[in-house]
C-alpha cells in the first residue's frame, strides 16, 4: 500500500513538474516572438474610402535577430472607425506596400511586394483592397503564355501564346557554351529543348496608355540552358477591368551576352 503511494505520489509530482515547464515555454515564447517582432514600416493614409486616414503597420519577424530574411510578414490595419484587420504575407526581403488605386473605385488598394531571395530576382507579390472596411484580395495577372524553343544554327523561337506574337532570336554568339553543354554539335540541336520560361518576377503599377488610371506592368525572364542564361524578357502590361485582369500588350526585350559583360 505504501508503495502504491509513493508511486501515485511520484507520478503527480512529475506531471506537476511537466505542466509548469509547459507553461513557462509557452510564455517564455510568448515573450521571445514580441521581442523578436518588428515594425518594418508605418503608415497613414485612406484605404477605406470614408476620406479619414487609416492606420497601417506593415510588422515581421526575422528568422534570427540578425537575418535580414524575415519569416513572417503581416499588416495591421486600424481603420479610422476603429476596427482592426490583417493581412498575412509570404516571408521575405525589404518587403513594403504601395498605396495605389488599380480596381478603380477611387479608393487607394495595397500592393505588396517582397524578394523571395531566389535566383532570377523574383518577388512575391498581393493585392488587396479595404473598400467599405472589407477586406478582399483581388489576386494578380495569372501570368503569360509563352511557348519557347530550341531551334537548329544557334537559334530559338519564342511565341507569346495570348497574342500571336513570336520572334526568332538568333543565339550564335552563345555558340562556344552550348556546344560545351551539348546542346548543339556545329549547329545542330541534339535533341528537342525548351528554354527555360520562369516565372513573372514582379509586377509595378504603371500608367496603361488609353486606360483611366494605371495597371500593372510585369517582367517575366526567359533563359537557355540555365537560369543566368538570360535571353530577354517578356514586359506585359495589365488592367483591371470587370472584376478581372485583362492583358493590354506584351513587349519583348532581347537581351545578349554583351549586355551581360560574357
């Protein structure tokens, strides 16, 4: 019996033991997540459209005290009516919001931007709007249709799908290095092979020619045989209209090994 005792008594102690030390880590990161957070950037300005000046603080938290990477990113909105709201973001490099209208309501939406730190300089970008103290994301250009080829005497045909443009780009001053990598042998594809099409990097809200107010203007990379391997990019402009992004033109810009110093 007496045993039976001590071992209830044991038993207790240390789920006793077990619950405190449960609650001090809990408040221990409790306190460690308010230490780490920051306010990356404060503003004041209308996004509600009720002419009174809303509050916005755009907070993170780095992914170590001295990393520059921050892992989480959000924004805090106190409207002037006093009701609060958030909008959580991916994680990233100097991440900011531009105040602009581009649903054209007249009310001043948040464009967020951030660097993912990847290769190919790409952002993660998001849209929302708080027109009437209502949150909504209005989302972002899906992105280009683009198919990309390898062609036979150091050449590629590119062809932007939505709007039947397509230019053969001529890459004989690349010859040396896709010989070396065995994409060609004097001049002849070995095999079938795309380019490589990434992914729209960012997109900046710019002016649309015949359009009332602005859009959005987006620069997607297209590359060889590698990623630095920069052939041009496709600069895509964009409008909002009817509840949906609408493609306005697609312009090309070739790039060259010279332009890159190679």
């Amino acid at each position: 019996m007496r045993k039976e005792l001590l071992f209830a008594f044991g038993a207790f102690f240390i789920l006793s033991l077990q619950t405190i030390a449960g609650n001090f880590s809990e408040e221990n990161h409790d306190e460690q997540t308010e230490i780490n957070q920051l306010t990356v950037k404060s503003y004041s300005i209308d996004v509600t459209g009720d002419g009174k000046k809303d509050k916005i603080n755009l907070n993170a938290i780095p992914y170590s005290p001295d990393a520059l990477f921050l892992k989480e990113v959000w924004a805090e909105i106190t409207t002037s009516n006093g009701s609060e709201m958030r909008i959580d973001y991916e994680g990233g490099y100097e991440p900011q919001i531009k105040f602009v209208d581009l649903n054209h309501d007249g009310i001043k939406d948040l464009l967020f931007s951030t660097a993912t730190g990847g290769s190919g300089g790409l952002y993660y970008t998001a849209l929302h709007t708080l027109s009437d103290n209502k949150l909504q994301d209005l989302g972002l250009p899906e992105g280009l249709t683009i198919q990309a080829q390898f062609q036979d005497n150091y050449k590629s045909v590119i062809t932007f799908t939505d709007t039947s443009q397509s230019y053969t780009i001529d890459l004989s001053d690349r010859q040396e290095d896709y010989e070396r990598l065995g994409i060609y042998t004097d001049g002849k594809l070995n095999e079938p092979m795309e380019l490589m099409v990434l992914p729209t990097a960012f997109y900046e809200p710019v002016k649309i020619k015949g359009k009332t107010g602005k859009g959005l203007k987006g620069y997607q990379q297209i590359s060889g045989a590698y990623k630095a391997d920069s052939i041009g990019t496709a600069v895509s402009y964009w409008y909002y209209e009817n509840n949906k992004w609408i493609l306005i033109e697609i312009k090309w810009q070739e790039d060259s090994l010279q332009k890159h110093g190679r």
